[in-house]
C-alpha cells in the first residue's frame, strides 16, 4: 500500500460529539427540528411503493400517513436530512480514503450468518422505531436534548437490551 492510499486517522470520539452537538444546536436553530432518520425512510419507502403499488399507499393506514392521495412522500425535510447524510457521508469517506465495502464478522461466523443477522436486526430496530415513534438519532439526540422522559426511557431500553443481546453474541466474534 502506497502512502498517498493509507487511510487518514478517525476522529477523536470527543471531537466528534462535540460536532454532533454543534449539528443538532444549528438543527434546532435553523429549521426548528431535530434531527431524525426513520420518518424519511419511511417517505421514501412510501414513495416507492407509490410507484410500484399505488393503492397500497392509499388502503394502509401506516402509508396513507406519509403520502397517497395526493400528498408528495418525498416532500419533507426527513427525505432531504437522509439524502445529506448520505451523500456527506460518502464525500467523507472518499476523502478520508475510507470508503469501500466489507462484511465485518468474527470468525466464528460466516459472511452469509452476519448479513441474515444485520437484516433481522435492521428489521427489528424499523420495527422498533415505529413502536417508539422514532429511531436513535430522533429519540436519543433530539428528545434527549430537550429531556423528553420518553426519549431517555428508549435510550435506557436500547441500551439495556444491546447489553443483554451482545453478551451471549460476543463468542461468535472471538
């Protein structure tokens, strides 16, 4: 590996809190929201579906919130927030020179395992954010922020519940 192609040092995890924080002061500031993710994503899959199965979007009550009869899904800040993280996120990877793609596992599980156990997770934590009326970055950053008792009991739960998961877990990365 040539110099020029070594991948630059990551942040220092208190810089980068202290940044975070800074984001969600100018989120607050600015647009009068937090921050938040699962509410987009749940735009975009309405919009989708929008197109393949429109009268789905109009029938469940679940869709018919986000978009359908008339309403553009794809019209809200949430959408715009995802896609500019998203694309913040790739410019920054390619700039640190870290941008590519693995599948991180332990050896005492094979890629195939770690993806089926990434999307069963990822199932469960959509779920989840529905159930909790939002994901961590709505719950924990915003509603922390502005000490919603709600949002610190689902941080609680997540947390409590990611300790008492990867216990049992951990010896399929060892």
């Amino acid at each position: 590996m040539t110099p020029e192609a070594k991948p630059r040092p990551l942040w220092n995890p208190y810089v980068a809190g202290a940044a975070l924080g800074v984001l969600l002061f100018a989120s607050f500031l600015l647009t009068s929201h937090g921050l938040g993710a699962s509410g987009g994503l749940a735009r975009l899959l309405t919009a989708g579906l929008d197109i393949l199965v429109p009268q789905t979007v109009d029938r469940t009550a679940f869709f018919s919130n986000f978009g359908g009869g008339g309403r553009a899904p794809l019209s809200h800040w949430l959408v715009w927030e995802i896609l500019g993280a998203t694309a913040g996120g790739a410019i920054s990877g390619l700039l640190a020179r870290r941008l590519g793609s693995e599948v991180c596992r332990g050896p005492a599980i094979s890629s195939r395992l770690r993806l089926l156990l990434a999307l069963l997770g990822g199932a469960l934590v959509g779920w989840g954010t529905q159930l909790s009326r939002g994901c961590t970055s709505g719950q924990a950053l915003s509603g922390g922020a502005v000490l919603a008792v709600g949002s610190w009991a689902f941080m609680f739960a997540v947390f409590g519940g990611a300790y008492l998961v990867a216990w049992p877990l951990r010896r399929l990365w060892r």
